[in-house]
C-alpha cells in the first residue's frame, strides 16, 4: 500500500513541474502554456482523485 502513497504524491510533483513550466512559457507561446498548465490542472485532479480512492480501499480493508 506504500507505493500507492508515494505514486499519489508524485501527481503532485508533476503539476508543481507542469505549473513551472507554464509560467516560464506564457510570454513566448501562450498556447504551450495553455497546454502545459491543463496537464498541472490534471495532475492535481488525479491526486486528489487517487487520495479518496485509496482512502476507500483502505476503509474496506479496515472493516474486514
């Protein structure tokens, strides 16, 4: 179950890189800026997405 932690996190490292990455772009190319801060926005989403999942498994698993 650790490795579903530490994969959960690195949603979160992706969007931090995905954000940067948008930013340092949108002077240059606005549309490649777009794009890489919607896969942020992605990024962020399944974190999320994976957290209350996990957290669902983990309280099924607990119930047993």
């Amino acid at each position: 179950m650790k490795y579903y932690k530490i994969f959960q996190y690195a949603y979160l490292v992706f969007a931090a890189l995905f954000i940067y990455d948008g930013i340092s772009k949108w002077g240059k190319d606005p549309n490649k800026a777009y794009l890489s801060l919607g896969l942020g926005a992605l990024a962020i989403f399944m974190f999320f997405f994976r957290a209350k999942f996990r957290k669902k498994y983990e309280d099924k698993d607990n119930n047993k």
